[in-house]
C-alpha cells in the first residue's frame, strides 16, 4: 500500500479524478481525519472537507507508479 496527500479543492478536480482512478482495478481509500471513503465514490468525496489535503491510500502492489503518474495532477509533495 501506498499513501500520497493529494487536494481535491474545485468540483471539476473531483470529477477528473474519480474519473482517473476508475480506470485502475486497485482499492483506493481517501482518509481525512478519522473518515475513510472509497476514492471512487463521487458522493463519498465531497462529504469530507475539501478545503485541506487529503491522504490517498492506493491498495496496489505492482504498477503504483503508473498510478502516480496518472495522479500527478493531483499530488501534493
């Protein structure tokens, strides 16, 4: 597992995004305090508060950088 804090701060990024890690078969967790919601879930996303980074958990074993790469966009480092 790897976790990267990533900033979802406009509606148009969380569409981009969710639509971006679909298209990976892996789990991925979005963790903001103590919530934890399926980073694929559009309305999950936008119960937690947007305004600060958010710790992504991709559940991938092989092929992580090819997911970093595609979250490039969204990565804070």
């Amino acid at each position: 597992m790897k976790t990267v804090k990533i900033s979802l701060n406009s509606i148009d990024k969380v569409k981009a995004f969710v639509n971006d890690i679909t298209k990976f078969d892996y789990d991925f967790d979005l963790v903001s305090g103590r919530y934890v919601i399926d980073a694929k879930s559009i309305m999950g996303i936008f119960s937690l508060d947007l305004s600060k980074p958010i710790d992504l958990n991709i559940h991938a074993e092989e092929n992580v950088d090819a997911v970093l790469d595609v979250l490039k966009a969204y990565t804070i480092e």
